[in-house]
C-alpha cells in the first residue's frame, strides 16, 4: 500500500525512540503477559520458539522456562542484552539475534511458535509484518501475540500523544493489531483459526506523576514526544496525561492502579 510517508525512514526513527530511555525499566513489569501467552499457546518442551520485537525478553524468558528452544530477537542490541542479563541470572538457555521484525532472518517455517508481546504491533508496515510472522512460523504452529487495543488505556495514551504530536499520514495505528476484524485481514489468508481473548493488565504506580516520571524517562515514545515539544506543549501533554491517568485509576487516593486492556492472541498456521 502505498503512502504519503517512507515507511524505511520511519523505522529509524522509530528505532531510535524505542532506544532511547529504557525500556526494559517498563517491561519488566509487564513479565506476566508473557507467562500468560506462553500458557494460552500451550508451549511444550523442546518446541523451537521465536520472540519478535521482543524487548528485554519477556516471552523469551517465559517459553524457555517451559523448556523450549528459544531465540530472541529485536532491533535495538541494548534491549536483547537486557534479556540476557535477565536469562544468566535465571540460568536459561536462549539464544540473541537482532532482527527486523518485518525482515526476519530465518528461513520458512523455523519455528513452532511465534511470540510476541508489545512489540511487532509497532511495526510501520503491519502487513508485512504479519506475513513475516506466519512465514517463519510452521504449517500447523502458533503465533501468539499480546497486543493493546484502542480502546484501553495504552490506546489512549497513544491517542493523547497524537494530539500533540500528529502521527505519520498513511500509516496505521499500533492498536489496530489490537482489532479482531484487523488480525482477520492480517492473518485470515495463513491461518485456519485466530482466537483472541481480551485481557487486563493493571498499571500500578505511586501516583499519577510518578507514571508520567518513570514513562517520560524510559520508555521511547514517550520519552521523545516530551523532547519534541516546547516547554508549552510538553505542559500540556503531562496535563492532558494526568487526567486520563486520574481518571481510570481504581485505586482512589492510596496509589495509581490503571487497568489496561489487550488482546491475547492465538493464530494458528494453516496447515500449508
């Protein structure tokens, strides 16, 4: 599909906020999403398994402790050295690669189970990287993906940054992947069955302005979006943050708890 932006251009850029900050200071909190994708794509031992966009490691380090043969895989090396750190210590075997998700390294059907959590849903060109997903993935196998929805309050984070900062003509949101009827369109041509469960994942933080902190410190997007801004506008952005963080926290005036809703997604591969 053609459009109004270079998507390759795009890439880097996005490349490079996703290494700016930390982001493995984020993702570590979200290790049960991974223990959860692991379960819901019934990994079993031995099975080889792939992680795309796959961060510091989450659904890496969950599929090796069900005692697959794991590779994982990103495109910023810092983030996959994160994972590393974080497989030694648990004393895991795994192997690093970095990856473009949208040009995987690996022949056909490597894999018995694609994973990702978070991660390929950030793709600028979603239609390949959906055909890259089911193409390194098995006739018969899984991809199992973790993926925010508009509707959730990751999705509104994301709408609120596009009010401040305009997104790219022509280019999908992230949280499409996070549409039943979009990973339909994605995947329906290489699989015989998608099943997907919407899922919670609780933001839990001292307060509003301690999120807005830690996420305007570490994790790239946000963390570029308050460096692109005047001073103005970056005050209008933590505004326009602290409202919606104040007003879908449940957990009053003790602490910010945010429910976040995803998709728990289960492709299965066609059998040819």
């Amino acid at each position: 599909m053609e459009t109004s932006t270079d998507l390759n251009a795009l890439k880097h850029k996005q490349q490079a906020a996703w290494a700016s900050g930390d982001y493995a200071v984020i993702g570590t909190t979200l290790q049960i999403v991974g223990e959860s994708l692991a379960e819901a794509c019934d990994l079993c031992w031995d099975e080889r398994v792939l992680d795309v966009a796959a961060g510091n490691g989450n659904a890496s380090l969950a599929a090796a402790r069900r005692g697959c043969q794991v590779t994982s895989t990103d495109y910023v090396g810092a983030l996959l050295e994160r994972g590393a750190e974080r497989a030694r210590a648990d004393r895991l075997e795994m192997s690093f690669q970095t990856a473009d998700a949208e040009a995987l390294p690996f022949a056909d059907a490597s894999f018995d189970a694609v994973l990702s959590t978070f991660g390929v849903m950030f793709t600028p060109d979603q239609t390949k990287a959906a055909a890259e997903l089911a193409r390194v993935c098995r006739p018969g196998g899984r991809i199992g993906l973790a993926n925010w929805t508009p509707e959730g309050f990751i999705g509104q984070v994301f709408k609120t940054l596009g009010r401040h900062l305009p997104p790219p003509a022509g280019v999908q949101p992230p949280s499409r992947w996070g549409v039943v009827s979009h990973l339909e369109s994605l995947f329906g041509t290489s699989a015989t069955a998608i099943r997907a469960t919407p899922m919670m994942f609780n933001f839990r933080y001292r307060s509003a302005a301690h999120f807005i902190d830690v996420f305007r410190t570490w994790y790239g997007p946000v963390h570029k979006a308050f460096a692109a801004l005047p001073a103005d506008g970056a005050a209008a952005l933590e505004k326009d943050l602290t409202e919606l963080l104040n007003r879908m926290n449940r957990a009053g005036d003790r602490a910010l708890v945010v429910p976040s809703e995803y998709l728990e997604i289960v492709v299965t591969r066609s059998p040819s």
